[in-house]
C-alpha cells in the first residue's frame, strides 16, 4: 500500500510565499516522476511543475521564476516553493507520482491541499 500526504497550503497575501510537500510512504521501492498540478474554481486541473529522477524540471509558463520544485529522495518527498503569489495562484494543488511498488508502477495521486492567495 502507498500513501501521499500534502501538507502547506492556506491562506497568503499577493506577493507572499508558501512551500508545499508531498511525502510518500508504504512498501515504495523507487519514485520516478514527480509532479505538482492545480485545479482553480471552474477551471481544468493544469500541470504546474514536474522533476524526474535525475532532477529535471518543467513548468508552466505562468510559475516560471516564481515556483521551484525540488526532491528529497530519501525521504520520498516532493516540494513546491511558490514566491511573488498572485490571486491567480489560488487553487487546489495536487501532487502526482510516479511510484514503483510491490504492486508495480503506478501513479498516485495525493489529497490536495488548499491555497488561497488574498488580500
């Protein structure tokens, strides 16, 4: 069995800063790709940052400069740093991985977590 926690969002003024993470656990024998994705009110989910396994990024066009994603692989841990938010930065985050387990390769996705960025 393979769990994803996220933990970080909330609330943040324009201009503020949040980190979010997503640590997985369970019987993991290794994580390919990570990646973060958001879902704003009345909007398609949309990908917003990924890394694999030897650290590659990508992101959206509208978080570059302003978003890093980073991981920790032994702790099974996936980060998103978000600088300069804008009101058009709140959604629901998501994190997805890639994940190889007892049960085979296979993504997971995590709860999502809530950022609301307003003055």
């Amino acid at each position: 069995q393979v769990q994803l926690v996220e933990s970080g969002g909330g609330l943040v003024q324009p201009g503020g800063s949040l980190r979010l993470s997503c640590s997985a656990s369970g019987s993991i024998f290794s994580i390919n790709a990570m990646g973060w994705y958001r879902q704003a009110p009345g909007k398609q989910r949309e990908l917003v940052a990924t890394i694999t396994s030897g650290g590659s990024t990508n992101y959206a066009d509208s978080v570059k400069g302003r978003f890093t994603i980073s991981r920790d692989n032994p702790k099974n841990t996936v980060y998103l740093q978000m600088n300069s938010l804008k009101p058009e930065d709140t959604a629901v985050y998501s994190c997805n991985l890639e994940i190889f387990s007892v049960v085979g390769r296979r993504n997971y996705w995590g709860q999502g977590t809530q950022v609301i960025v307003s003055s």
